[in-house]
C-alpha cells in the first residue's frame, strides 16, 4: 500500500497572479477551488494527449534501452513503467542515453537501471543484472554497496578516486580501477528515491601507468648506473628528470634537481654560456659541444655535451634530453700522447739529424783521436827527453863541479899572474853557464822541487832566447815580442822555462823545417 504524503505546491508568481485575478472576478469560489479546477483540465488535457500519442519509453537509450522496454517490471517491486513517478522515468532516460558508463539503484533494495556503457563493464552478468539489487548481482562488492546505499539513501554525496575492485564475471576475477560518483535521486514528495551511480574505468588508465612507473624505474636503473650525467629540460630550462651521476658531479640527489632550473643547478655563468645551445635543441637541432663544466671538488672538468631534442608525434619539441660525459680523463691521456708524438718527433729529428752528420762526425773524431795519439806519443817522447835530460845535466853538473874545484885550486896557485887568472876567470865563467844549464836542464827533466818568487817574466823571457835557438835549431828563426807593462809574477822560473821550452820544441817537431 502507497501512502501519499500532503504536499504544499509552490506555485510560480503568473499563476498566483491568474488565480487571484479569477477569485476576484468571481470565477471560482476560493483559491484553492481554481486551483483545483486548472489542475483537473491539465490532467485531462495530458491524458488526451498520451492515449492520442503513445511513446515507448524511455526512449532510445541503445541496447540497455531496448532492454528496459522488454522487461517485465511489473513482476518486480518498481511495477510497471506507466506507474513509476516522473523523476524516475526521467532519470532513467537520462541515464540510458548517456555517453559515460551509469547506473541507476533504485529504492530500498538497489533495483539496478544502467547503459551499454556500464553493460560493459558488468560483462558476461548482463543483461540478467537489469532490475537485480546490486548486492545480489555483485555479491563480492555486496558489503561496499551496502554502505553506499545507506549513506546516499540519506542524502550524502560519495566519491571514490581510482577505487581498486575485484569483479567476478564471465568466469573469472577481473581486477579493476574506477572513479565512482555516488549521488542521491530526489522523487517527486522530496525523499531519496534511488542512487545515481557514475562509473569511470581507469583501469587501461592505471595499467598505463604502472607500465610507464616500472618503466620508469628500470630507466633509472640503467640511468643511475652510468657514470654519465643524463636528464631531461623542459622549455622552461626546469629539470624534470635527473639520475643519481648529479649527486656525484654537483652535490645534488635527483629529488634535489627535479623542479629546479637549470641555472640554480649548474650556476648563472654556466648556464649563459649553455643556454644559446639549449635553445638550439628546443628548435630541434640535436648539439653537441666540448665544454668544461663546474664540479663538487671546486674544479672544472672537461665535458662532452649533448642536447637531444625531444620531438612529440605533432611535432612540438616540448623539452630536450641531456647527456653529459665526464672526458677529463681521455684528454689528459691525449694531452700526454700529444707530448709523447712530440718527444718522438724530437727524437726522430734528432736521430735523423745524427745520421746526416754521423760521417763527418766518425772522421772528426777519428781525426781527433789521430791527433790526441800524436800528442800522447809526443808527450811520451818529450818525457823521456826530459828523464834522458835529466840524467845527462845531473852528471855534467858532476863533471862541472869537478872542473870548478879544481879551477879554484889552480887560482890560489897562480896567484899574482894576471894573465893566468884571467884565463882561470874566463874558465869559471864558463863554469858557472854549464851550472846555469844543467839547472834548466834538470827543471826540464822534473828533477827539481818547485822554487817560486817573484819574477820580471819580460826579461826572464828574453834572457831564454840562446837556451830556445840552441834547442829548435838554426832552421828556425826565433823572434820575442812582450807586451809593455806587465806585472810581476810569483812563480818557479824553472817551471816556466820548462813550459816554453816544451812549447818551442812541439812547434819546431811539427814544423820540421824552416820557419819563423
């Protein structure tokens, strides 16, 4: 049994206005008289007009339209479609004739209206679940419905994003991702009479998602192991991706550089000098440069750059990606094979130089040699000179010192006749020059300690002059020029005589004839 409820219909101003104006003409008897009466010619008026054209209903709606038409609602608690109310005919119209997948839970028990678009979803249990509750028709989300039922029953709005759900249909357990819209239908007395039901599938959706999420995810994998730096720039020059090489080379974790400019990251002078190539990847030239780039320890290192547009099935470059390579290493191993080509280089000059000249340096050295084996041998020679000369003045010195003693016995003898001390005078004259040379020529044998004093070598120089012209011969000229002014010396004038006498006879040796 139906109770209706009172109602105090609010009628729109023009009405209220017609029917004062009939009560005070005197049409009707009261307001609610007129009323009564407009009402009653209304109705018979729609009444006419339905049975003059009737409609099936609802009207269109596709496949699930047909399939309400068809259906025996008077067997079910709605009753048949001519006696449901006007909201519920028009909200299920609504419903059926509406591109996004709906369904229509309809009083107390959930009886289920719907559209091909959520027939889809309710798979192989359509077309058995229209006019079914919900609890009956999905028994594995029966506890979840149930709360739904009663919260929007009493006029609250639900909503449930990305809701994951276990639907068991055509055999097997399907799990999906919806967006579900839950709002109360008003009937005509102003009470909850269903609940409007909007189904959005995310699944393919989420699905997308989670593949992009692991892809993602091995990206960084393979990313994060390569000691490169690689990330992705929008047109704003704001990181969108970063792997982990950042934390090494700039101090910075991926979280820390994704959101951030280009120019917070890598430095304002940095970023002047990047940013014309930056905007040449973002017109879709793919760029590639050698650069030194700011590091964590304070330093630069040398970098390959490259700025790899990133171009959209229509064309639009929306960013670009970024590969930064650490070359430092390879240059410096370059650097040093530069300098080893160089030093090669060098020494193949060298080397080639050496073999050009290696003929005449062999004959030079020969030559040398030759004449350091000469010297050797007149260096011998001269030494045995000198201890042959030694020997010889040693024994003369002998012999003189001989002749003098007894010269200076015959002068106490002849004492008184003058011409016989003057020949004994000539003879010790003589006698004291043969000292003189033997003295020369043990200092040329190198028999005598050194002596050294002071010395006026110009004229011990001239004074040599007989001893040179005795020793090089009559073939040889001997001519003695001194410069003025020279200083006394401190020095054995054996020695020195030595040294020029040996000078002389080396001279006059290679000369070995006349000369001057």
């Amino acid at each position: 049994m139906v109770t209706r409820q009172t109602r105090n219909p609010v009628l729109a101003s023009e009405l209220d206005r017609f029917i004062d104006a009939q009560v005070s003409a005197g049409t009707g008897a009261s307001a609610d008289a007129v009323a009564a009466e407009t009402l009653t010619l209304l109705r018979d008026r729609l009444g006419r007009s339905v049975a003059a054209t009737p409609v099936a209903w609802p009207i269109a709606g596709g496949a699930c339209g047909a399939a309400i038409r068809a259906h025996d609602w008077s067997a079910t608690p709605l009753g048949a479609i001519d006696t449901w109310s006007p909201q519920l005919r028009s909200t299920v119209n609504t419903v059926v004739n509406s591109p996004v997948a709906k369904v229509l839970m309809w009083g107390a028990d959930g009886l289920m209206l719907y559209n091909d678009g959520y027939a889809r979803i309710a798979g192989g249990k359509h077309p058995a679940a229209i006019g079914a509750r919900a609890v009956d028709v999905w028994p594995e989300q029966a506890d979840f419905n149930r709360h739904v039922l009663g919260e929007v029953m009493r006029g609250e709005v639900m909503l449930f994003r990305d809701q994951p759900m276990t639907l068991h249909h055509d055999g097997a357990a399907h799990a999906v991702t919806l967006d579900l819209f839950y709002t109360p239908v008003h009937d005509f007395d102003g009470s909850v009479g269903g609940v409007l039901g909007t189904v959005i599938d995310n699944s393919e959706r989420v699905e997308a998602e989670r593949q992009l999420a692991r892809s993602e995810s091995e990206l960084r994998i393979v990313t994060d192991a390569l000691p490169v730096l690689i990330s992705y720039i929008d047109r704003d020059y704001i990181y969108r991706f970063a792997n982990s090489f950042y934390e090494e080379w700039v101090g910075l974790t991926p979280a820390q550089v994704v959101g951030r400019h280009v120019r917070d990251v890598i430095g304002q002078p940095a970023f002047a000098v990047r940013q014309p190539m930056m905007n040449r990847a973002l017109a879709g030239e793919t760029v590639t440069a050698d650069a030194r780039l700011p590091h964590r320890d304070g330093g630069d290192r040398a970098s390959e750059l490259r700025y790899i547009p990133r171009i959209e099935p229509d064309g639009a470059i929306n960013g670009f990606y970024v590969l930064v390579f650490d070359v430092e290493e390879r240059v410096n191993r370059t650097l040093q094979l530069e300098r080893q080509i160089s030093h090669r280089e060098r020494a193949e000059r060298q080397l080639r130089v050496l073999n050009e000249t290696l003929e005449a340096r062999v004959i030079r050295e020969i030559e040398e040699r030759r004449l350091a084996e000469a010297g050797l041998a007149q260096a011998q020679k001269m030494e045995t000179i000198g201890k042959l000369t030694g020997g010889v003045a040693h024994d003369f010195n002998n012999l003189l010192q001989v002749v003098s003693g007894n010269l200076q016995l015959l002068g106490k003898d002849i004492a008184g006749n003058a011409r016989a001390e003057r020949r004994v005078s000539n003879a010790m004259a003589g006698i004291e020059r043969g000292a003189k040379l033997a003295a020369q020529l043990l200092a040329f044998g190198r028999r005598q300690a050194l002596e050294p004093k002071v010395v006026n070598v110009t004229r011990f120089v001239r004074g040599m002059d007989d001893m040179l012209r005795r020793a090089i011969g009559e073939a040889i000229e001997v001519e003695t020029v001194v410069g003025g002014g020279l200083w006394n010396t401190f020095i054995d004038p054996t020695q020195i005589e030595n040294a020029l006498l040996n000078l002389a006879i080396t001279r006059a040796t290679r000369w070995r004839g006349a000369a001057s």
